[in-house]
C-alpha cells in the first residue's frame, strides 16, 4: 500500500485559491498547514514536520529579503525543504513555465517531487500528493514530452553513472513489493529505523531487504570506492522510471 500523506503544507500568497485547497484537502482527510513566505513555510516546517509541501512557485519576497519582486522563490523554497526534510514529498505549482528549474532539482536526484500546472483539478493535486509521499516523480504531460524530459536527464548523467542507472532501472521488475516499497524509501532518504516504522518491519528484516534488493539490482558490485552512492543510483534509476511510467499512464 501507498504511504498516505497525514499532514500537508500548503504555501501560497493567495488566500482564496489557499483557502480553497485547504478544505478540498480537509475534507479528504488531511490535516493542512499554511504559509504565505518563505519565511513563515520553513517556520511551520520546523515545528510541525509536514509529510509533504505543496508550493506555489512564485511566492512573494519577504521584507529584507535582496530578491527583487514576485521571483521564483517556491522552487529555492521546495530546495531547502528538502536539504532540511530530505522525506518530504513537494508538490511543485505554477501557472507559468518553469520546467528548467524543476529540471535542475531532478538532475540534482530530488525525488518524491511533482510539478503541476496551477488550476489544476483537485483530485489530480491529491493524486500528486499521495504519489510524493511515496517517492514518486510526478511531472504533469501538459507541460512537457515525459519521454523526452527522461532522455534529457539520462543524457546528462557522467557516462559510468549512467551505466549504473540504466542496470538499476533495467533490474526494478525482478523486485518484490516488499523490495520495491523498502527501495522507495531508500530512494527518499529514509534510514533503516524510519523505514521499519512506516512498513511496520523490524530493523532486521529491512536490512534483509535492502540486501536482496541491492544485490538484484547489481548494486553490491559498486566499488566502495565509486564516486557514486548507492542510494543516488536508485533516485536516480526510480526518477527516470517513473517519467517513463507516468508517459505511459501509469506508476508502479
């Protein structure tokens, strides 16, 4: 079973549209936080833990702050959410284009991540959110070719990295569901101890998985001495998997 989202920060400087979402989310049993800046989003971050954000990408500057004007500050947000909260799922909104930036976050590995046009339908926002918490990469068809942005980003990646992203990606089938979700996790960020705590496993058995599954996917062949992690490997692999997927209209 998918993780569910328990607690949602929701960040945008328009009450309406933030009022709205706020109890569309509620009213599908959500509990949802809110911030208008930056300021106050890292703010509620810090003393409530949401399990996802959901950002407007254009935010305005706090007082002082040396960004001139409505910038994209959503996008320098959603990256210090994740630098402080590296398991939080981010929900990415914009009526404008911003492709390149959110590029950027996913060549740089960031998962658990989604990029949707603002206005977008309720139900696809909560889809979005669902699929975030679990690690997924969620980008919206509409504002580009998936297929196309996930060559790009393979494209870019150092020639034995690449190698070692396309042997994971190609090993995901031969994994279990217990496997996967443990991946999935890993993927994210979480240690052994947070991973037991959402799949109700002991620390143990998740170690037996993280084996089983390391070794499937050839990664127990990476030299310790590899520029590369493991755990980079499988963002990577699951981010470029899952552009492919959501192209086809589907996850896994």
């Amino acid at each position: 079973m998918e993780p569910i989202a328990q607690l949602v920060l929701l960040v945008d400087d328009d009450i309406f549209i933030c009022k709205g979402v706020q109890e569309y989310l509620e009213g599908e049993g959500l509990r949802v936080i809110t911030a208008v800046t930056e300021t106050t989003a890292l703010q509620q971050a810090q003393t409530h833990f949401p399990d996802v954000a959901v950002l407007d990408i254009i935010i305005p500057a706090c007082p002082g702050d040396s960004t001139p004007g409505r910038q994209p500050l959503g996008i320098r947000l959603g990256r210090r959410l994740k630098q402080q909260y590296p398991n939080l799922g981010i929900v990415f909104l914009s009526a404008y284009d911003h492709l390149p930036e959110i590029a950027q976050l996913l060549a740089q590995g960031m998962i658990g991540l989604a990029y949707l046009p603002k206005g977008c339908q309720p139900e696809a926002l909560l889809a979005a959110i669902t699929a975030v918490a679990a690690g997924h990469v969620i980008i919206d068809p509409r504002v580009t070719q998936l297929s196309v942005l996930a060559k790009d980003l393979l494209d870019n990646l150092l020639p034995e990295e690449r190698l070692w992203v396309e042997q994971t990606i190609a090993a995901l089938p031969t994994l279990t569901t217990q496997e996967r979700n443990v991946m999935r996790y890993i993927a994210a960020a979480h240690n052994r101890k947070g991973i037991a705590q959402k799949l109700n496993l002991k620390p143990r058995t998740v170690d037996s998985y993280i084996y089983r599954a390391y070794n499937k996917l050839g990664l127990h062949e990476m030299d310790a001495d590899s520029a590369f992690r493991s755990a980079v490997i499988v963002a990577k692999a699951y981010m470029i998997d899952d552009l492919h997927h959501h192209a086809q209209g589907y996850l896994r």
